[in-house]
C-alpha cells in the first residue's frame, strides 16, 4: 500500500488538488441536489432546502477558490527531488510549499532545507524580489519566536552548490527549534 503524501513531500501538490477538486464537485452536487428536491417537492424555490443549499455553497466555493489557486502548480520532477535529497541526506527538507503573498502572486517554494544555520529556499524564478521574499518568510517565523537567516535561491545548480557546502544535518537528531521552522512553514502554505 502506497503510503499517503504530507504537506512538504513529494506527490502532495497532485493529492491536494485531487481531493480538492472532488470535494468540490461533491459538494456541488449536494448544493444541486438540495435545491431541486425543494423546488420540486414543495413547488416553489423558497423553501428551507434552498436555504440550507445556498449555505453549503460556501464550503464548495472554498474547495474550488483554493483548487484554482493552486491549480497552475506542478510537484517538482522525480530525478530533481532525488538529486537534492541526495545532497541533504536526511536533513529537514520540504518541497512543493506554495505561500500565498500579500502583494497578490504566491511564492512557489520548489525546495525548503531547514538547516542549523539558516533556511535555504529554492523559488520559482517568476517571483520579483529575492529580499522581499526573504523578508516575507522571515517575518511569519519572527512573529512564532524562531527568527533566523533566510536565503532564497532561483537557481537549482546554485542551490545545490550551496547544500552541498553545509554539514549534513539528521531529521531524527536535530535540534527541536528546526522541526518548528519546518512547522511553520508549512503552517503558512496553502
């Protein structure tokens, strides 16, 4: 049995938009179905079915604003996780994270490796500023007591260069204040 994708793991971004769009369709179904059995049962359209049809349009419209946010967004090719999961090791490393961003376009985080001396991001390179970004990111851990350096990366071949330079690091023996930046990170993404 294949074992169910977490938020930060390969495969996550296709599962969260599957069950998105699912749970989106279902719900629209049951919005349609409610409707209909009020307007045909009790002949008129105002009725307590249609309200309680009109209320569960709210959690279906959620499921789809969040599947069409997401939607363009694509889980990083197989070999590339490999190569650098082969870098880090065993270290705290997440990847797919899409942080959405208050000057509008989300920050497509490709690569997160948490590291005892920084977070390393890889970005997509259609974002506009590398400080910013950084600034962005840095603020969420200020405002959860785990301040640290951030640097943001648009190059793969950089990235790595970079990974390859720190001491390895191990999820299983690092230190907490790690697996809580790690927490919040994810806590962030969408």
């Amino acid at each position: 049995m294949k074992k169910r994708s977490e938020k930060g793991h390969p495969g996550y971004l296709k599962r969260r938009k599957t069950g998105l769009l699912i749970r989106g369709l279902i719900l629209a179904a049951g919005v349609a179905a409610l409707f209909l059995t009020g307007y045909f049962t009790l002949g008129t359209r105002f009725n307590w079915l249609t309200i309680v049809a009109v209320l569960s349009a709210v959690p279906m419209a959620m499921q789809f604003a969040t599947f069409f946010s997401i939607v363009s967004y694509k889980d990083r090719p197989e070999e590339e996780y490999r190569r650098v999961r082969e870098t880090v090791g065993n270290g705290v490393l997440d990847t797919g994270l899409i942080v959405s961003n208050k000057d509008g376009k989300a920050i497509e985080i490709l690569y997160a490796y948490v590291h005892e001396t920084g977070i390393y991001l890889l970005v997509s390179d259609k974002i506009t500023s590398l400080a910013s970004t950084e600034e962005y990111i840095r603020s969420f851990l200020r405002l959860n007591a785990v301040d640290g350096p951030v640097t943001v990366y648009t190059s793969l071949d950089v990235y790595l260069k970079r990974l390859s330079s720190l001491e390895p690091s191990d999820r299983d023996s690092c230190d907490e204040y790690l697996l809580k930046q790690e927490g919040i990170l994810r806590a962030i993404s969408i």
